[in-house]
C-alpha cells in the first residue's frame, strides 16, 4: 500500500509587535520557605542530535569561553580596592552617554554622580526591601519593575538576587553585586555606584526614600547585563520574571480562562510564584500606557501581589430567614428606591436621562446603604474572592471600581478581617480588585514558578493560609533536562513544518515519557516545554532583535530507533502530534502537553529557514516519586 503524504494546516506567526510594548504580556505574598539553592541542578545534553553544524557551534563556543580569562569575583574586587584604597571604578559600564543610549546621544545632560554626592546619608536597604520602594524613573521598563515588585515580596529569593554583603557603612569602597539567572545559570554582575542623575535627582529607577539605593543599583546591573539602559526599553515581564528566579512561565488568557482559574491563582500566590498580567487592547494602534475611565492602564506591566478570600458581614442571606432582619432591612430599600423615584420624575423622563439625575441628586451616597444587600446578590455563599494588584508606577493610578480604595464595599468587612489583609488606602499604585472584575479588565496573566507544579490539578495540599508549606514539606513533581544548541544557516535553520524540504535540518531532541504516578486514571504524562532565544536583548545595540520561534513534537513509532536523526522522507508522511499554538517573536514561548507513555521527538524551529540564533530548550516531565 503506497504511503500518502500528510497535509498539516501550516503553522501560523503572529505579527510582530511594537517594540513600545514595555509590558507586552503573551499569553505573591509569597514569603515561602523555598529556596533557590533547592532546585535540582539540571542536567545538559550534550549527546543528543543538534545536526553537525550546531553541535560543532556549541563545542566551539565552549572551547572558546574556556580561553577566556576568569572575571574577578565581587569580593576579590571589593578586596582589592580596600588595599590600594581607592573607590570602585566598573571599566565594563562607564559613566557616560553610551551607557544610557546606543548611539550615545540623550535628551538631556546627564550627570553621574554616587549616592555620598547626591544624599547625606545613602543606605542600601532602609527597614528591608519592599514593593513599595521601587519607583519609575523616565525608562519604559515596568515589565521589569512589576517583577522586581513581587519578588519583593519573596526573602530568601530576592536575596540571591539582591546579596545583603554589601552597603554604604564598613564595607563600602564604590562596589555593589547583584544575581541575574541567564540562561541556565546564575550570573553575577558587578557594578560600580555611579548613577545618572538630572538636576541631583536619580532619573532611572529609585526608591521612595530618597537615602535608599538598592532599587537603582538593582537597575544598573541589569541594565550592565544587556548593554545599556536602553536595552530595557520595551519589554515582556516573562523576561524579567525568569532572569529574577530561573523559573519556568506559563500564560493564561484570559479571553479563554480555564476552569478553577481562582483556585490556580491562590496556589501560585501560596508557592511563591511572581505573578504579573495586562491589558492587551484589539487594536495595536491603541497608545501604550495609555489610562482607562476605570484607572486601568493599557499595555501595562502590573504585578499580583496577594490572592484571598474575605468573609462578608452580608445582611442579604439572612432576610428570608431571619425576621428580625427583615424590619432592619426593609426601610433602608424603601427610603432608597423613594429618592430615586422622585428624582426621576423630578427629570421629567425618559430614561436616557436617569444617569445624570442620579449623580445630580447624589444618589451614590444615598444607596450606600444598600452596600451589604448588593453584595449578598453578588456573594451569595458570603464569601469574596479578591485579587491584590500593584502598579509599579507607585502612585495614585489605581483601580476605581469595586473593592478600589475606600470603596464602600470595605464596609462589609471585619475590623480582624481587614487586620488581616493589611488593608491601607494610600496612593502607592497597590487596589484590590473582585476576581469577576479582574478577568472582566485583564486580558493575560502570566505565572513563574521555580517548577511548573503551580498548574497541576493536584490542590490538596491548599490551606488557604497564604504561606508556602516548608521545603522538606513539597515534594517534587517535575525532573529538567536542559538542551542549548543553534539555527545555523545553510544547515541548521531548516523553518518550521510549513517549509518541509528544510524542516529536517532543525536540531531534534528526543524524549522518553513514562507515567510515575501510578495513582492517576488517565495513563498520560504531563511534559511542559520551554524554547527561549539567547542573547537577542545584549546585541539589542547593533539592531538584532526577537525573531518568531516554536517547536514541533512527534511521537517515535515502535519501529524507529530513539535518537536517530528523523529525515523529510519521516516528517513528509507522519503527522506531528502537537504544536506550539502560534510562532511568537518573543523570548521564551512555553507549553503544556499530556501524551501516553513513549519516546517523543521535539523540533524547535524559527518561523521561516534562514532565521539563525542560539537558543534553550527546556523540557520539565514528572518525576519517579519515592
């Protein structure tokens, strides 16, 4: 019987955005006890097929960093400047224009200046480090700030990211360190404290407490780390999100939530994930940044800060069976529909009217009252789910709907219920919202976790009390193999399935799924694969930048051999068995799977052949449990 070759809908880009999209979103009070010093190490496969230019490029690449000359840690640095007595100078980040633009010309004149010369008393940290520090300067980075922000709110992370060896006191000679995850790695960055400032004001990034530095030295190494802080202009917060904790993001859209979306989001909270989201207009012509009638902000970077549950003091449940409520109640609705009947007539009409006369005749302040029976109609089990959001713009561009800042919903809440919640009504750009507003507003959320178990449908161990269990508590769920290899022209950057002629010459890295969990009913394994570009934003400069990239997976039939290179005869005449849903030109695109047990081959690809660039691939399976 001939074979009949496989006709698949050819694999869809989307177009390129805008590079204003500072928080261009694809798709926790989390003060746990997990550590990144936890996570397994993973392990790189240097064996597999990469096709024979790109395994030659990587070994290359290897041999040629192994020349290089070993850069001197943060304290042989530190040391070495107590001896000869002299204040750090970073010869990498000089304090000039070319550090702040890439053709070295700013809008203004800038002046670099350490902390000692612009405050009195410059501190590292004033009273530890807190979300509400962090302050935007004149750089289109929130996408960075809203993650910094919520992992504020994170210890023992933020610690590795932000050492506390280090400050203006005993220890100062000009030097600071900080700890940026890169592409399977953590790498510190070392910068002296020289910062841009206008008018003796730091003009980038800074705190609140004018004698408070750590946010702005934060920015400066990892604007160091890319190439200037131009390179931080326009940004996805999936970006920052990984290099702050290695972890791995999944997206939800929220066009097309899916089931327990609540529940999914409490759990995230609990382990500490950084959570950040959007509002992603229809129309891309719609300005970035721009502010919404309700407070919100287009095209914005916000961070989730905490997820709850609040008990309503709701009169509403109890009038059909209580009567001694209903005498209470009753007079209040009358009096209210009263007043509104008569300024509606006092209008003289049509209906079109009634909005204006209501705000004419102050009507708000009049169903105030009626506060608690709404929200019995809104909340009929008594309970609210709330969202905690933070704009890390800091200031009074806050939400104004329901739950917003002194809203009278806030009047149904306990005094221990509010102690709780650590509830505040300042202009520091942090509002809490209903979840049913939440999704109603926001159109994508993306969730980091150190491991992808925030999405696993196992919520037993959820007791709401908006901690993470301890370490020795959670036992791991997924295993990391960690691939790098390269889209080499002419050999390796084959496009994707669309361009089949090509497509075989993509690396190919094969899988084996076997299901661990012998307690589950549905015989499938779950696999979560993540492909990320490689240093696309540090040659920003020289005008590179994200091209559309995605995998393709397949299943091995029993009758070929793992880990043999699959040829166009292969892909010709068998279908594949899943795809990333768009090519995106973005730095990381990550998916989840369930397959049955067996060997499984995964083709990351550009969107077109010809697309060249390094890239890490990372495939997250379950692991054997003890």
């Amino acid at each position: 019987m001939p074979l009949t070759e496989v006709r698949e809908a050819p694999s869809v880009c989307k177009p390129k955005q805008d590079d204003e999209r500072h928080c261009r979103c694809y798709k926790g009070h989390g003060a746990g006890k997990h550590m990144v010093d936890d996570v397994e190490a993973p392990s790189l496969q240097k064996s597999t097929y990469y096709s024979r230019v790109s395994s030659e490029y990587t070994q290359n690449r290897i041999v040629k960093g192994g020349l290089k000359l070993a850069k001197k840690g943060f304290r042989t640095l530190r040391d070495e400047c107590f001896k000869a007595k002299k204040i750090y100078e970073d010869p990498e980040f000089p304090p000039n224009d070319y550090s702040i633009s890439f053709n070295g010309v700013t809008r203004r004149s800038y002046v670099w200046k350490r902390p000692r010369d612009i405050v009195d008393n410059p501190r590292f940290f004033i009273d530890g480090a807190t979300r509400f520090d962090i302050q935007q300067g004149e750089l289109g980075d929130c996408w960075l700030l809203a993650a910094v922000s919520n992992l504020t709110l994170n210890p023992q992370l933020f610690h590795v990211v932000v050492p506390c060896d280090q400050g203006f006191t005993d220890l100062y000679a000009g030097i600071f360190h900080f700890k940026f995850w890169q592409y399977g790695k953590w790498q510190e960055v070392v910068v002296d404290d020289m910062l841009p400032t206008y008018n003796g004001q730091l003009v980038f990034m800074h705190s609140k407490t004018k004698n408070e530095f750590w946010c702005a030295l934060l920015e400066k190494a990892y604007a160091k780390m890319y190439g200037g802080y131009e390179a931080l202009r326009g940004g996805n917060i999936n970006e920052s999100m990984v290099d702050l904790t290695g972890g791995v993001v999944e997206m939800v859209d929220l066009h097309n939530p899916p089931p327990k979306l609540f529940s999914l989001l409490w759990k995230a909270y609990r382990r500490g994930a950084l959570i950040g989201c959007a509002i992603e207009p229809n129309n891309p012509a719609v300005q970035t940044e721009s502010i919404l009638p309700n407070g919100l902000i287009m095209r914005h970077a916000y961070s989730i800060t905490r997820v709850t549950v609040v008990d309503i003091q709701s009169v509403g449940p109890k009038v059909k069976n209580n009567r001694h409520s209903a005498p209470f109640i009753r007079p209040r609705l009358q009096d209210a529909l009263a007043t509104m009947n008569k300024s509606l007539v006092g209008a003289g009409s049509p209906v079109s009217a009634a909005t204006s006369m209501l705000n004419r005749f102050h009507l708000p302040s009049s169903l105030a009252s009626l506060t608690n029976w709404n929200l019995s109609l809104a909340f009929p089990e008594g309970k609210a789910e709330l969202v905690r959001l933070h704009n890390p713009w800091g200031n009074e561009t806050e939400w104004k709907g329901s739950w917003s800042d002194k809203s009278p919903e806030w009047a149904t809440i306990a005094d221990q219920e509010k102690q709780r919640l650590g509830l505040t009504f300042d202009d520091d750009g942090e509002f809490w919202m209903s979840y049913q507003d939440f999704i109603k507003n926001f159109t994508c959320v993306e969730i980091c976790d150190v491991t992808p178990e925030v999405f696993d449908d196992d919520n037993s161990d959820d007791e709401g009390n908006g901690h993470r269990p301890p370490a020795e508590q959670v036992q791991k769920r997924y295993q990391m193999v960690l691939y790098e290899g390269a889209w080499a022209s002419q050999h390796s950057a084959g496009g994707c399935r669309n361009f089949i002629d090509t497509f075989a010459s993509n690396p190919q890295y094969t899988v084996q799924l076997e299901d661990p969990d012998v307690d589950d009913d549905d015989d499938l394994c779950t696999m979560v694969v993540s492909l990320m570009q490689k240093n696309v934003r540090q040659l920003k400069r020289y005008g590179v930048d994200y091209v559309p990239i995605g995998f393709t997976i397949y299943k091995l039939p029993p009758d070929v051999q793992p880990g043999k290179k699959l040829d166009t005869e292969f892909f010709k005449y068998n279908p594949s068995i899943a795809k990333v849903p768009f090519f995106l030109n973005t730095r990381e695109i990550t998916t989840r799977f369930r397959f049955p047990p067996g060997f499984y081959v995964i083709i990351p690809s550009t969107f077109e052949p010809e697309m060249t660039g390094e890239f890490l691939l990372r495939v997250f399976t379950e692991a054997k449990r003890k």
